[in-house]
C-alpha cells in the first residue's frame, strides 16, 4: 500500500512523516519536483498507513 501527502501550489517540502497500523514501511521519503512536493510512504503488506507532510512558501 501506498499513502502521499501533498503540499499547495508554491509549497515545497521541509519534512514529513507517517503513521501505520504496524511497523512495516518500505520506504519513507519526499516526493515530487524538484524540489519536492510531496511525501511517499510505502507499506510491505496491506495495513493502514497515514502519510504527513510539513511544507513552506518559496520564493525563487
């Protein structure tokens, strides 16, 4: 299973997270862009999974 959480238009990511029914994440990672958008999170069996992501404005 896969869970994404994203960011609003002119946001990008400065951290992130997940919570899960148990502890078996694959991967855990920013996602999207550059630079990133978004944050991934990938389970090894079916089980309920959250993702989290923490964003900021940027200004070029």
């Amino acid at each position: 299973m896969t869970a994404t959480a994203s960011c609003l238009a002119g946001e990008s990511v400065v951290g992130g997270g997940f919570a899960a029914s148990t502890g078996n994440i694959r991967d855990n990672f920013p996602s999207g862009g550059p630079p990133p958008t978004g944050w991934t999170v990938t389970t090894t069996s079916a089980q309920t999974i959250t993702a989290f992501v923490l964003c900021a404005t940027t200004t070029p």
